[in-house]
C-alpha cells in the first residue's frame, strides 16, 4: 500500500510539473504580446480588457458545462484570486511593461516562484525544508544578480518605475497562483479561473468603461487584435486551466519554482518577435535558474500533520 501510495505522490507530481510547464509557455508570452499592444492601447485597455474579454469566454465555458456554484467560503477566496490575477497583475504588468524591455520584465517577474511559494506556505500546509528555501532563494539571487549587473547601476528613473509595477505584479500574482492553486484542490483547475473571472466581471465593466477608450481599440490593426484576443482567452483564462491543475496535483511550493523556467521561454518569444538581443549574460541566467528547477523537483515537501 506505502508504495502504491509513493508511486501515485511521484506520478502526481510529474504531471504536475507537465501542466505547469504548459501553464508557463502560455504565461511566458504576456509580456512580449504586452509590450507589442502598447502602441495601441493605454496601460488600462489591456490590463482591463484583456480580463474582460477572458470574462466573457469563462461565462460561455461555465454555461457550456453548467457548474454548480461555489460555496459562500470559495466565493471569498476566489475574490482573493481575482484581486491577484484579474486586477493587480495584469494592470501592473501593462504599467511595467511601458518602460522595460520584454527580456528583462520576464527575469524580474521571475521572482514570482519564491513569492508564490512563501504565499503558498502562509495559507496551505506545506511545509518545504530548508534546503528547499535555500534553492528557492538561489533563484531569486541569480534573476535579482542579473538586474543589477544588466542596469549596470546607472538605471533611469523610467526604468526604475517600470522595474517597481513589475515587482507589485509579481506579488499580485504569487497570491492569486497560491490562492487558486489551493482552491482547485476543490472546485477544479479549469473551474477556479473560470469562476475567477465571473467574480471580477462586475467591476471589470465598471472599469473598461470609465477607463478605456474605444477609439483605440477601432483603430488597431489586425494583428493587434489577434495578440489582443490570445492574450484574453490564452494567457488570461486557458493558460491557468493548465496551472492551477498543476498546483493543485503538484503542490503549491514545487510546482511553484517551474515559473522560473518563464523567463527562458520569455527571451526566446522577445528575441523572436520583438528583436530584442539575447546576451551570453542572459544564457548564463536560464541555465542556472534550469538546474535549480531541476534541484528542487529532488527535495521533498512535508505536509502538516
């Protein structure tokens, strides 16, 4: 029995880290698709927007499949979700990303792993050890190392502001991940996004309206509507059905440290789209932040009892 028990944790935890990993790839392509629509669209047409329009296609699924409501007590923590990942991430994200570069945002929010893990611990019964600490803090050393030395200490103060709308995104969405993630252990990965969006949609209509500006959005090509459109539905809404199923499977602490991975996939979507530079600097960090991945699958993670 102890083993069939240890063979159904690990087989658990693989497809943990395979749905987190698809998770990632999606997550990894917001802030190359943000910075593409900032010429387009202001700071609040694709911070609320894109959770509108993500909205709109979780009542479609929920109508589709007809879900039972949640409980008053999930109603709050989705609440909670929703201030993280409808609200403060997606708003931060835009505000950041109209001063950095796409690269260099994905290295700062990949401190988000360590943010979601310390979260994750505070409202769960995760108990990592200490060996795990220290490589989840490794991670965020080697991304905060790649910081400095990139600014080469002579940053502006635009980018300073931009690097500071990042940092509160990330803690946003280290809530949101850890919250939702603990959640989905009840309702189901794809059902808490889903229901997410449909606690933010009231006061997403609120704002969209008094803050967007509708002649920006007639005026944008094509492409910009097709970003615009994969950013709502794809990193808004499916992408989380992948990741909040990972933590709830994987766990919030080691499922968490595969966001670290995000920053690779975001140099690579930066390099491809936008031209931006990938420097040997750069190549260094992703191969640091691969093994302390790879370290941290290897520790294991108690319960509280």
């Amino acid at each position: 029995m102890a083993k069939n028990a240890n063979q159904n944790e690990s087989q658990n935890e693989n497809l943990g880290y395979v749905l987190g990993l698809m998770g990632v790839i999606a997550f990894s392509l917001t802030l190359p698709i943000t910075k593409f629509l900032t010429p387009y669209l202001s700071v609040w047409d694709i911070g609320f927007g894109r959770s509108l329009l993500a909205a709109m296609g979780a009542v479609v699924i929920l109508l589709i499949y007809r879900q039972p409501w949640p409980s008053a007590r999930q109603w709050r923590l989705l609440a909670v979700v929703a201030s993280g990942i409808a609200f403060g991430f997606p708003v931060l994200t835009a505000v950041g990303m109209q001063s950095v570069p796409s690269s260099h945002g994905g290295v700062i929010l990949g401190g988000m792993p360590l943010v979601t893990a310390l979260i994750g611990c505070f409202i769960s019964g995760e108990r990592p050890s200490w060996l795990y600490w220290l490589i989840a803090t490794a991670g965020f050393l080697t991304i905060a190392a790649y910081s400095l030395i990139s600014a080469g200490g002579a940053a502006d103060f635009a980018l300073y502001t931009g690097d500071l709308a990042l940092l509160g995104a990330a803690i946003f969405a280290g809530l949101g991940y850890a919250q939702g993630g603990l959640l989905a252990r009840e309702l189901g990965g794809w059902q808490v996004i889903c229901w997410t969006q449909i606690v933010s949609l009231p006061l997403l209509i609120v704002l969209t309206w008094h803050y967007g500006d509708a002649s920006n959005f007639a005026a944008m090509p094509i492409s910009g509507w097709a970003a615009f459109v994969f950013l709502a539905l794809v990193n808004s809404l499916i992408g989380f059905f992948f990741w909040y199923k990972a933590l709830a499977v994987g766990g919030v602490s080691k499922i968490s440290q595969i966001q670290l991975l995000q920053t690779f996939f975001t140099f690579g979507f930066a390099a491809l789209w936008l031209g931006e530079v990938i420097t040997p600097l750069m190549v260094v960090c992703l191969v640091i932040t691969v093994v302390i991945v790879w370290i941290s699958k290897r520790i294991p993670v108690t319960a509280k009892s």
